[in-house]
C-alpha cells in the first residue's frame, strides 16, 4: 500500500481528547498529522444551522468550573452565556423553582418554599453531600475515588434523601449521566455536582462546536476530515506503527488513537465499556415557550412517576439569544435512548410542552438527533483513570480512559501526550 504521509505521530479521531494531545505533542517539537473520518473536528461535539438556529448534536453544555477548561480554554473566546443556577420541576401541584444558594439568590425563597415539605429529605441530601465539603489533601477526584463507592440509587438511600430532593436530583442526573436506574458511580456523581457547585453550566455564542473549534485553530499541523482509518498495525522490528486509509498507509514513530469507545475497540480490540445513548428534539417557535422567571433555567419532571420520556427541556436561546434569528425561540428537548427504550416524537414534543407551561402546537420542528453512544458507562467503582499507552507505539485516549466528560476527554488527551513524550521523546 502506498505511503500517504510520514510523521512522528498520527492522531486517530479530532474530538477533544485528540486534539488537546495534538496540541501538547506540537508543542513538544513533534510532526503531527491528525485524521478524522467526519467534515470537520469536533467528534461528539457538533453544531448545525437550521434555518438561522444553532442546533448542537445533542443537550450539550460547557462546565467553566471543570479543571482542564478553566486550564486548557479561553472561554472568554467563547464568549458564554449561562443559563441560571437552578431547575424548575413541574409537580402535580404547578411547578416549583431550585436554585444554588450563592450563584442563583433570587431564587433561594422558592428553593425554600419547594422543599418546605420535604426537611428530612433535605437533611439527607446535605449528608450524602457531605464529602463534597470535607477538606483533605490532594484533588476532590482522588479523594472521592479513594472512599467506598456504590450506585448512585444506593447512596441516596444509604443517606436518607428522600421527597422532592432525591426526585428532582434524580432527574437532574439523569440527564448529565444518561441513564435513569441510578445504576451509576456515587462517587462520581458527586464529583460532578461538586463542578455545578463551583460554576454554572454556560453556552458558547456560536455554539458548542466552537470549542473543538479553538482547540483545532491552536495547531500548526493539519487536521485530515474525511479520512476513515481501517487499521492501525502496531510497531514491528522494521518500522514504527501504521495507520491504513483506503488511500493509503501513514507511517509514525506513535499512533494515538483518540476516537470514542467503539472506535478505539474496532481498531485496537480494547473493551469499551457500556454506553449510555440520547435524543434531543429541537423546536422553533415565535411565542415566548416558558415564563419570563424560569425561561432560563432547565426543565424537569419533579412527579414520582414522570408523565413523558423527557429527562430534561430547556429554552436554549433564553440563555444565548444567538441560538436562534430575531423573533424566534429555539427549545431542547431530550430523552434517554436505548435499543428497548423507543422514543416518540410525538410525546417528546407534548412532554417538553407541559414541562415548560407552553402549548406546544405551533412549535416547529428542526431537528432530531439519536446518539446511541453519547457518553461511556460510570459504574462504580469509580476509575478516574485507565492506562493509555498499549505498548508497540499504540496509544489510546478518549472519555473512555478518564470520566465521561469534556474535563476526562481533555485530560485523557494530555496524558496520553504525556505518554508519547516519555516514549519518543521531545521537549517538555
């Protein structure tokens, strides 16, 4: 097969992981060629424009509070509006508002008033958020990933927390961790609403591609879109590892793989882990779809049993007004996907219609997104990190080797440079 290009690494996959790597390993002093099968870098994190709308591939937000955005991006760049600090939880009585005490104080008397039934379910939260608030040495991460561990379901019941509390955290999580049995790591769990805790989750102007976008404009070295990798061969006696193309072989010192759990397994054979998938419908409309007071905060179904698929919907342009043109409003709407967990649209829309105190009938729909593989399985107990170099001159990195979420696809992408470095060498 005939040689493409010659390099000292090839980064299989620019979504966030690969891309960070790239970045670190250019400034090491090394060649790098990044390749990626889809029209541009961004891998799960993608935006289209729908008749004038910015419509992401998926419910997507940026945590500022994460440590490798705050380390890695400029989101003043970015340019990003938050929404507020807080859920609106439609109950069968109407609709009650919880906000964060100090990002969100407007809301603290409805906070008070919502959970004025539910002290002892309270108090159970404060104690399974205990850890959160415990000084200690070292990073939170470790920390929690230190302690005992168990299902998230198991910890909310090991702390008592009961009433509106655990129903409207369950549904909160359910939508950051996409699935709904409570089947996830409590410890991670945790770690994540220690991030919500510090920042409040934020939109970029021109769309959450924006920032694969940044990371991609950093690099002095290309980054090949429509490029479907069929093999990646590992280091020989005669040569370093190869990454076969159907045009043709490119030949490396290292190859990174960075692509996402399916991917690294078809090509390298490492297991990937259960995967938790979403849908996200997104309507357009030119009537205001939620009250002034809580179009900016996200939607949930506060009921025991919920009356819709939805675990979440949300007024995207309340919070940036640049998601959609003059006189319109763009609304997100998701619900868990799985092989034997069909998805209506049809209840979606009414669903997301009820959440938001809103008929829905002249909404318009712009788009539906299926994802079947949107963020890897965190079951306990909690791994905050998995090996990356795979000998050979093979590296693999992705969400799927640290915690699923943009702060674990950016680490993940800087220690595995760090592992090319220390193997290949170049500068510190």
């Amino acid at each position: 097969m005939a040689v493409v290009a010659e390099a000292d690494v090839v980064v299989v996959g620019a979504g966030l992981a690969g891309l960070r790597c790239a970045h670190e390993l250019e400034r090491a002093g090394l060649d790098v060629v990044v390749l990626d099968r889809e029209d541009a870098p961004g891998g799960r994190i993608r935006t289209a424009v729908v008749d004038g709308h910015l419509v992401d591939r998926g419910f997507q937000l940026l945590n500022p509070g994460y440590p490798a955005v705050r380390r890695w991006v400029d989101t003043a760049a970015l340019d990003l509006h938050a929404f507020d600090a807080g859920v609106a939880a439609r109950g069968a009585d109407g609709v009650r508002r919880l906000g964060h005490p100090w990002h969100a104080p407007g809301l603290l008397p409805a906070s008070v008033r919502a959970v004025a039934g539910s002290v002892p379910g309270t108090l159970g939260l404060l104690r399974w958020a205990a850890p959160l608030l415990t000084p200690g040495r070292g990073s939170l991460g470790r920390r929690l990933a230190a302690r005992p561990d168990a299902t998230l379901a198991a910890s909310l019941d090991a702390a008592g927390v009961g009433g509106l509390p655990r129903t409207v955290l369950d549904r909160f999580l359910a939508g950051v961790l996409l699935e709904d049995a409570g089947a996830s790591s409590a410890q991670y769990a945790r770690l994540l609403v220690s991030s919500f805790l510090q920042a409040t989750p934020a939109l970029p102007r021109d769309g959450m591609e924006a920032l694969p976008r940044q990371l991609a404009a950093r690099l002095s070295g290309p980054v090949r879109t429509g490029v479907e990798v069929e093999a990646v061969e590992r280091s020989t006696g005669s040569g370093g590892p190869r990454v076969r193309t159907a045009g043709g072989e490119y030949v490396a010192r290292a190859v990174v793989v960075a692509t996402a759990a399916p991917g690294a397994e078809a090509l390298l054979g490492v297991p990937a882990p259960a995967s938790h998938g979403v849908v996200t419908e997104w309507y357009s409309t030119t009537e205001p779809p939620a009250p002034r007071d809580r179009a900016r905060l996200l939607h949930v179904d506060g009921r025991g049993r919920p009356h819709g698929p939805l675990v979440n919907a949300a007024v995207m342009s309340a919070a940036a007004p640049s998601y959609a043109p003059p006189g319109r409003h763009l609304i997100g709407a998701s619900a868990l996907l799985g092989p034997d967990r069909p998805v209506p649209s049809a209840a979606m829309h009414d669903h997301a219609g009820e959440l938001l105190g809103s008929d829905p009938r002249g909404w318009e729909l712009l788009r539906r997104d299926e994802v079947p593989h949107a963020l890897p399985a965190q079951e306990p107990p909690l791994t905050l990190t998995r090996p990356t170099d795979l000998g050979d001159g093979v590296f693999v990195a992705g969400d799927h080797r640290d915690t699923a979420s943009i702060q674990g696809a950016l680490v993940s992408g800087h220690r595995a440079a760090t592992a090319v470095r220390r193997a290949i060498g170049g500068a510190a």
